[in-house]
C-alpha cells in the first residue's frame, strides 16, 4: 500500500491547497492547479504517465493522511468539500471501468 502526507496545517486558500497536493502528490510541472486537473493526475496512478510520484499495482490503493483535517473541515468548508467530492470522484472512474476505488483518506 502506498501512503502519502497530505499537509492541510498549511493550507489557508486554494493556491495553498494546491502547493501542499503538489508536494504530496508530485504532480508534474504542468499541473493546472484546479480540482479539474487534480482528478486528472490522479485518474492514472496505475499507469506509468508521469502524472504523479505514485504508480499502484494492481489492487493496490494510496492512502492519503490528513494532518489537521477537524480544523481543515471546518475552516476551509469549501476546500474540504472539493477534495471529498473529486477524491469519490477519481475513485467513481475507477470503479466504473472496473477497478477498485484506488483512494482512501485518512483524517487525523
């Protein structure tokens, strides 16, 4: 199982937001900075697209930890909104072509 550190004690706007997802995610260099492009990066972590640091194998999932997420939730309604939606999003595509839902959130 892959695991990486999604740091939300740093996250105060969306561009914050995208700068901590850019260090947890290793999302390339031309990463859209927008949930648009967030679900597209992480919609191929199971081919080798330089999309993301991470490539799962198959049936394997990347457990994503959330550092401050009670205060993240209630500070940043609308960021936290959009990473719970497009985080079932990215695993809906999975699921839907197959697969199994190959994010999972760990709030701590």
């Amino acid at each position: 199982m892959a695991t990486t550190t999604l740091n939300l004690g740093a996250v105060v706007d969306w561009e914050s937001f995208h700068d901590a997802c850019l260090n947890a995610f290793g999302f390339p260099d031309f990463y859209g900075r927008n949930m648009d492009a967030w679900i597209d990066c992480l919609s191929y972590l199971d081919e080798d697209g330089g999309m993301c640091r991470y490539k799962l194998l198959p049936g394997e999932r990347l457990e994503i930890v959330l550092p401050n997420f009670e205060k993240f939730s209630r500070e940043y309604r609308e960021i936290c909104t959009g990473l719970l939606e497009c985080t079932a999003f990215v695993n809906q595509r999975y699921v839907g072509s197959g697969d199994i839902p190959r994010l999972g959130l760990i709030p701590v």
